[in-house]
C-alpha cells in the first residue's frame, strides 16, 4: 500500500509521467530546426530546385516562354557533335593548366616564404598577397586589358620588346586570349590559396621542425618529410576548389571577349551561357551543364587522386 501510495503521489506532481519530458525535448528540437531552417529553405529554392530543374531540362526542347517538349539524349548529341563546344571545352583545359595549376605551385612557396621567421611586416605582406582576391573583376578586367593592350605601346608588349619579340594582339591571337585570361585568374587567386597553405603551416607543430634540425635534416628535407605530407589534406581542398573554379571559369573570359563570344576566349560556361541567353536554347543549355557536371566528377576525382599520393 505504501509503494502504491507513493506512485500516486509521483503522478500527482507529474500526472504526464515521461510524455513530459519527452515533450520538452521535441520542443527543444523544433526550436533548433526553426533556427537553422532559413538556409535550407533558400538552399532548396535558389539552389536545390535549380539544379534538379536543370537535369530535367537537359531532356526538354524549351525557348524559356512556350511549353516543353521531351526529346532524349537530342540535347546532348547536338552538344557533343558542335566542334564549338569542343573548342570551348579545350579552351578551358588550357586555362586551367596555365593558369590554375602554377597558382597552387607558388601558393605553397609564398606561404612558406611568409610563414619563415626571417620575413619582417608579415601582416604587411600578407594583406598584399590576399587583396587581389577581395579586388573587383570588372576593375582587374579593365586593368589587365590594359597591360595586354595589343598595341606597341601595351605594357606586355613593351616588355616583350625588350628581348626584340615583335608585339602580340592579345585580344585577337588565339594563344595571346588565352595568356592573357590565364594570368588574370593566375593573379587573382593566387593569393587565396596562399592564406590557406599558410594557415595550414601555422598549425604544424614547431617541435617537429625544431627536431628536425636538431637531427641535421636540410630545409629540402624538412619541406619533403614535415611541410608537405603534413599539408596534404589542405592540398586536397584547395586542388579540389582550384578545379572546379577553373572548369567554371566564366566571368574574366566574359568581359575580356565580351559579347561577340569569340571562339579563342570561349569557355564551356560561357558556351553554356550563349545557348541560354542568347540562342535562347536552355534545353542544350542544361544538356551542356550536365556534360560539365560530370566532366567535373571526373577530373576532380582524378585530382584528389593524384594528391592524395603526395608525401606517401
């Protein structure tokens, strides 16, 4: 009687039993999911319906205005028999070699150089190497079209002059475009990827190194056997961004060609780009996303490979 009595007592003052607090925990959580429910909710309708729409496209005929009509693969055989879209697509691979592949190269080198103890005005430096990225385009366009001037009087050909090169129409020449739209990437994120190998090195124990001298090992060595393989997952990541970026390369071919789409500066999105908004075609237009999205996979996968093998 007594152990009844005392349950029914614990009832009075808590006549829900265990709903009660299973109740607050659901509160708890609905408040927690309300909280973080406006990024998904934007996330879902500027960037998940987006992308799903567009797969479904890429199996449409569709001008943006009239109805939609299912045609198959017919999106994707005109893109890949256009010899323009295989242009493009090589003139995207050049880019990215000339200007994406040195960027991650002389990242890790100015990093280290900022990271050594002999550099004085380090902050100075590092706010130098980092502004390129927070500049405009359109303002680093506009400066760029200016140093690759195709006159005698351009500031590249001023200096190619001075090893007797005659001057090159950068604006016009196939390879001239091309140069001039990779160091302009070159340029502007080269500084990225040096903030980040260069907040990697900062969290590399300095006992390591410290024991590496100890035992008489070179700075060639403490670069191969510390440096590197401790950097390798910040490799990973910015190899990883570097070419996507570089396969999505869009706005500095945009305003160095303009809209006459020249096919010497033409990459697969600014391709993509001429399809929707110009030929207004976003059938083909989603088709060619597609094709980049796996190209993408790819070559990523591919990338992250290959470096992940470094400092094995």
């Amino acid at each position: 009687m007594t152990g009844v009595n005392t349950e029914k007592a614990s009832l009075k003052k808590n006549p829900l039993g265990t709903k009660r607090s299973f109740t607050e925990k659901k509160k708890e959580a609905l408040a927690g999911y309300l909280y973080i429910s406006p990024f998904f909710i934007l996330f879902a309708i500027f960037g998940l319906f987006p992308i799903l729409f567009s797969f479904y496209l890429g199996f449409h005929k569709w001008n943006g205005f009239g109805e939609m009509e299912y045609v198959g693969f017919k999106n994707f055989n005109l893109i890949l028999s256009d010899p323009l879209f295989w242009k493009s697509l090589s003139n995207t691979m050049i880019m990215w070699i000339l200007g994406t592949l040195p960027q991650l190269l002389i990242g890790i080198i100015l990093a280290y150089a900022l990271n050594a103890a002999i550099i004085k005005y380090k902050s100075i430096f590092r706010v130098s190497v980092f502004m390129p990225y927070v500049t405009s385009t359109v303002a680093v366009a506009i400066v760029f079209g200016i140093m690759f001037n195709d006159q005698p009087f351009g500031l590249f050909n001023i200096i190619i002059g001075w090893f007797g090169m005659d001057p090159i129409n950068w604006t016009t020449s196939d390879w001239g475009l091309k140069i001039a739209i990779s160091t302009m990437v070159f340029w502007r994120w080269v500084g990225y990827n040096t903030i980040i190998y260069l907040a990697g090195l900062q969290a590399i124990p300095s006992e390591l190194y410290e024991a590496a001298t100890i035992d008489g090992a070179s700075t060639r060595q403490k670069i191969q056997y510390i440096t590197i393989p401790m950097l390798k997952p910040i490799i990973i990541l910015t190899v990883f961004t570097s070419t996507i970026g570089a396969l999505q390369l869009f706005t500095e071919p945009l305003i160095m060609v303009g809209r006459t789409y020249r096919e010497e500066g033409l990459t697969v999105v600014l391709y993509l780009y001429r399809e929707a908004f110009n030929n207004m075609a976003f059938g083909t237009a989603s088709a060619t996303a597609i094709i980049l999205f796996l190209i993408i996979v790819v070559l990523s996968s591919i990338n992250v490979f290959i470096a992940n093998r470094i400092g094995k």
